[in-house]
C-alpha cells in the first residue's frame, strides 16, 4: 500500500512537470498551473503528502497575500530554506509545484487564496496561518466576505497553527478568536466598510482612534502583541518589547502592516528579528508592484488594485504628490466580471488631477469618473494613455487591476 501510494506521487509529480515544462516552452503560462491539474487527478492527496512533516506558512486576505509572502519568505532566508510560490499560483494547483520541489527541512510559504485556506491548511498542517483583511472582491464568482470570514473561524478552531492577525479588522478578528494560539498584530486597516456590522452579534461597530468595538456586545478589537507605527519611509516595528527600525522603501501604511505580520511570523519560523526585518525592508517591488518602469521614454510608477479597498488604500499613496495618473481596467476571468464595484472608490479624491481612463471597461470607469465629478480623458490603449497623460518633469503613475496590470508589466518587461 505504502508502495502504491509513493508511486502514485512520483508519477502524479512527474507528470505535473512534464506538463509544466511544456506549458513555459509554448508560452501557454508560467508553467505552475497546468500541470496542478494533471498531478491532482491522479494523486488528490498530493500536496498532503508532499509537505508531510514540513513547516508550512500559509498567507491569506483580500488585498496583500503576494507582498506578505515575498516578505515573509525574504525575512525567512535569513535562516532557512524556503520554496514558495511567488508566481501568484495561490491555488491547490500552484501549490503542488512548489511543494513538490522544496528542499529537505525547507520552510514551505504559500499564498493562498481566500476560497482555498481552509482546505489548504487541513491538507498542509501548517505551524503558522497568516490573516491579512477581508473586505469586497469579485462577488460575481466569489463569496459574500461573511461567509469567508465563518469558513476561516472554523478552520481557526481545528487548526493547531498559529494564527498571526491583524487586529484591526473586525473580521480577522472575528475568524481568528477561535484559534487556540494567535498572535494579535496591529497592521492597520484603512477600508472599514465591510465590517461596520458586527460579525458576533449583528450590531454596529463604531472605529475610532482607539480601536474599534461594537456597541452592542463585548466584540472588540483585542490587544496586539506586536505593533507596527506607519511613519512615511521608515518601517517600526514593535516585536516582544523590543523596537526594530529600518527605512522602508515600499509605499503606504498598509505595506507596513504587511511588513509586521511578516515579521512576527517568521520569528515565530525561527528568524531573528533583527536580521529578519533588515531582510525584508530590501523588498522594492513584487512581481511588478510598486516598480518604476520607463515606457515609451516615460518614468511610470506601477501599482495594482483589485478591488475598492485596495484603491482606496492606493488613492492615500498618491494623495500629496500630484503626478499624472492612468487608471486602467478590465472585467476579464481574473479580475471578475462585474465591474459595479467602481462605485464603491473614493475616485472624488482625484479631483483637479490629470486622470486617463483606459482598459477594456474604459466606458464604465469614465461614467463613474463623471460622477465623480473628475475630469479626464479616455483612451483605448494602455501605452498611448501613459503618453496622452504625461506632464513635462513628473513621472505618471498606473494604477490598473489585475490582467491590467499584468499585461502592461508583460509589455514593459518583454
């Protein structure tokens, strides 16, 4: 049986590379996915076996899972191995293909998507669950963030991880309570819309500068552990009494937050604090996030957003420097169909900016633009709307969602 069973793994493995490989020679992808699928038809208990006995990290939230994972993995090789999957395959199928190739005693750090944690950590065992935010993404095909929050509560009570959570989300919170071992982390949270009903009783939860609670149960915001102080260019960090400061060269508070939940798991890992955050404070861009790109002779500044917080987080960004800005969208597989959520950005901050709209739902940013009271122009192309919106000595900034961004990065990189 035991025979039967490691030479279903070998086959399912070799199998998932052959079909990988094949994937990156034709061009098809990054060669992470595809053979996932193959793997897991004949092996579904695949990525149980394959980190059996490993240290797993497990990343999850709405917004941030690629950037607290780049982070924690850099934090981490100050002293381990790691394998990861820094392609953004956050799926079951991503998550074979690195697990399959980790080295002995490797750290094993997945990203995962919000719809597949709970399955991943019965599968994977993790020693520590990271929670970042829930809040509003692509509800045509995802669910209610209320019911993700009750599936990630009943993976906290059965989990024997530790769970690290940001504290300033109700429903982090929420979830993460009915673990046995958490590590409270004040990360920030600048969205709070999705969380104004309190998710224990029903009532109203009031935010303020204190914390937030609600006012008609004992749920409030417990006290963190670890705390993060989000002072423009330089990244503090207060972990079991000691304060640790670098210069941080990503932007805004929220990546800070990142950062510290990044920092307090990978001590719990095993790193050192002060050889860990000295690491992960060398992390200047994530798979195109936050670069600085010329195109087309053009300096351009690349953010991504997928969803209304994540804009509204990007709008504090680029709130006091006034460059130029295109805003580009699509509705396509990845970014989800239903692009109603644009009424939901605060898109009235940009008022009095050089706004370009563009990207395949060019039409319905322009309408929520115009209400919005923001005057811009429209262009079909991603490249000519950098053009049309460049002003002579500022760089532009692009902000697009996800197959947005990800095709301009493509262009830009070859």
């Amino acid at each position: 049986m035991a025979l039967t069973t490691r030479l279903r793994r070998r086959v399912a493995v070799w199998g998932m590379d052959l079909v990988n490989a094949t994937s990156r020679v034709l061009r098809r992808g990054s060669g992470t996915v595809a053979g996932g699928h193959l793997a897991l038809r004949i092996d579904p208990n695949l990525l149980r076996s394959l980190t059996e006995g490993a240290d797993v990290a497990l990343v999850s939230g709405t917004n941030g899972k690629t950037t607290t994972t780049a982070l924690l993995t850099q934090a981490l090789r100050t002293a381990r191995e790691v394998a990861t999957n820094d392609t953004g395959s956050n799926m079951t199928t991503g998550h074979v293909a690195t697990a399959a190739h980790a080295a002995p005693n490797a750290v094993v750090v997945l990203e995962v998507d919000e719809a597949y944690l709970a399955k991943t950590a019965v599968w994977t065992t993790p020693r520590v669950v990271v929670l970042l935010n829930l809040s509003r993404d692509q509800l045509d095909r995802a669910s209610e963030v209320r019911m993700v929050a009750e599936k990630w509560r009943t993976m906290c009570s059965t989990t024997t991880a530790t769970v690290v959570a940001n504290a300033d989300d109700p429903l982090i919170v929420y979830a993460a309570s009915a673990a046995s071992s958490v590590v409270w982390v004040a990360a920030g949270s600048s969205w709070n819309l999705d969380a104004v009903g309190c998710p224990s009783c029903g009532g109203h939860i009031a935010f303020g500068d204190d914390g937030w609670a609600c006012g008609h149960c004992a749920f409030r915001r417990p006290m963190p552990s670890v705390a993060c102080r989000a002072d423009d260019g330089d990244l503090e960090v207060a972990l079991d009494g000691v304060l640790y400061r670098h210069p941080f060269s990503l932007p805004g508070a929220f990546n800070r937050g990142n950062a510290a939940l990044a920092l307090a798991a990978a001590s719990i890992l095993g790193a050192a604090p002060e050889q860990a955050i000295a690491a992960l404070v060398e992390v200047k861009s994530v798979a195109g996030r936050y670069s600085h790109e010329v195109v087309d002779g053009r300096q351009v500044s690349l953010l991504l957003a997928k969803n209304p917080a994540g804009w509204s987080s990007l709008f504090e960004v680029v709130a006091g420097n006034g460059d130029p800005l295109v805003l580009s969208i699509n509705a396509r597989t990845a970014d989800g169909a239903d692009p109603s959520w644009l009424y939901d950005v605060p898109f009235e901050v940009l008022r009095g900016r050089t706004v370009v709209a563009t990207g395949d739902r060019r039409h319905d940013l322009s309408v929520r633009l115009h209400y919005a009271e923001v005057d811009h122009a429209v262009d079909d192309d991603q490249r000519a709307a950098i053009t049309r919106a460049a002003t002579p000595g500022r760089p532009v900034t692009f902000i697009g969602n996800y197959t947005a961004f990800g095709a301009l990065v493509a262009e830009v990189r070859g």
